[in-house]
C-alpha cells in the first residue's frame, strides 16, 4: 500500500499508479485520484513486498537491503532506480565480496554488500565531475549513510570525515569517504560504511562462489518486487498503459 502525506498533515493510502513532476495519480478504491505536488508533503511508494522494519538496530548492524533500497528511491533527488550487475572487485577492502548495485539518475549509485538480510557494508557515491553540482552530491550522499549510524558518536565521525578522503571506526563501525583518484574507487566519489567482522566473513573463495552469491541476493530481490528491477517516478506513459481506462479521476 502507498501513501501519500499532504501538507494539510492527512495521509492518504492507495497504489500509485503514476507520477508527473507536478501531479500523483492514485487508485483508491474503485476510483482515481489526482493530487497536485502543491499540496503533498511527502510520498511513500512502495516497491517491494517486505514488511516494515520496525526494530532498532545495534550500531555494529546495518539495516536489511529493503530499508536503503526503499529510502533511495523516496529520496526527493531520485527520479529513476534500477538494479545493474555487480561487477567483480579486484582491489581494496571489497574484493571478492559479493553485492548487490543500483543505479539512480544514471549518476549515483548504491552498493549492498555481503548478506542483503544482514549486510556487511552500504555504500553510495557517484560517478563523473558534475561540476558546481559536486558538492551537493557529496552532501546527499553523506546525509544519505548518516540515517544508518546510531549515537552522536557515529554521526560526528561520519561528518568529520574530508571529502577528498578518510576513515574514521566508531562503535564497531569503519566509515570512510573514497576520493575518485583512489585505485579502489573506480572513478566515483563513494561514502561508505562498513561491519568489518562481516565484511571478512562476506568474501567468497573462488570466482564462481562469487557469481552465484550475486545472481541469489539479485533473485532475492525481483522475488520481492515481483520481478521488478527498475522503478521510475515521473511515467504517465507508463500509467496509461497499464491502467487505461481510467473509470474516474478527481482534481483535489
């Protein structure tokens, strides 16, 4: 079920069928709704069928991947989400840990590593100079971490860090921030989190122990998102064809 919070502080539960960048439309009930981003607060769409995570975690964990899956994509900077392949690590702290990759706006990117029910790393960067807008980058994707960390302790650490790089361990939590001239970087400016206990234990032997533990967590996902790897908010075309027609539509 998603919801939809308006500024008038009443929230409104239905499915999204689509969104524009200026209006919702919603199926609720046997009806259609259309709602001006005017008067919307905040939009909650679901895109997997996992429950919501209700207990805290302890500040060595980090969250299932639904949880930073679901947050990336109801960021108000995200406009289109998909899963990519993992490619093979070769190098640094990560290689030969299997994970999971997403990619948004087709600039960011999102890595979950290790166990997708219990993870030993997230991590979130983006690729290319993108000029003056590089610093807005760094900061969503450093608030983007900080909402994983636990305690004062974790977020002062997360936010002392430079942002040409540097690593920081609090509460059995590495944290470090990867400059793109680094030769683990792969030419992306990456924050990234990590349990180092589980991220040693996350590392396959071989080769094909690797690839087999990509293709599960992917099959783990489209089992949960009903074979979905790519989601998109702004997709009217995609409303009307899959929903046409339409009995009724209100302007609210």
């Amino acid at each position: 079920m998603d919801e939809v919070m308006l500024k008038s502080g009443t929230r409104v539960s239905g499915t999204i069928l689509a969104q524009s960048k200026d209006h919702v439309i919603m199926r609720i009930g046997d009806g259609n709704v259309v709602y001006s981003k005017k008067a919307i607060w905040r939009i909650y769409e679901d895109i997997t069928d996992q429950l919501p995570f209700t207990r805290l975690t302890r500040p060595d964990e980090l969250p299932p991947w639904w949880i930073p899956l679901s947050d990336l994509y109801h960021e108000d900077w995200v406009n289109e989400l998909k899963a990519i392949p993992a490619t093979p690590i070769g190098t640094g702290g990560f290689r030969d840990v299997p994970y999971l990759s997403f990619r948004a706006n087709h600039i960011y990117e999102m890595n979950i590593y290790g166990d997708p029910m219990a993870p030993a790393a997230i991590e979130i960067g983006y690729y290319g100079n993108m000029w003056f807008h590089s610093r807005d980058a760094q900061k969503r994707c450093r608030q983007f971490i900080a909402s994983y960390l636990t305690g004062l302790h974790q977020l002062e650490a997360i936010y002392r860090l430079n942002a040409s790089g540097g690593t920081q361990t609090v509460s059995g939590l590495d944290m470090t921030i990867t400059p793109p001239n680094a030769p683990d970087a792969y030419g992306g400016w990456w924050v990234t989190v990590w349990n180092p206990t589980r991220l040693a234990a996350s590392r396959a032997p071989t080769a094909a122990a690797w690839n087999a533990a990509c293709e599960r967590n992917l099959a783990l996902i489209k089992k949960s998102t009903t074979g979905e790897t790519q989601w998109t908010k702004y997709s009217i075309k995609e409303a009307a064809k899959r929903f046409l027609p339409l009995p009724r539509m209100d302007e609210k």
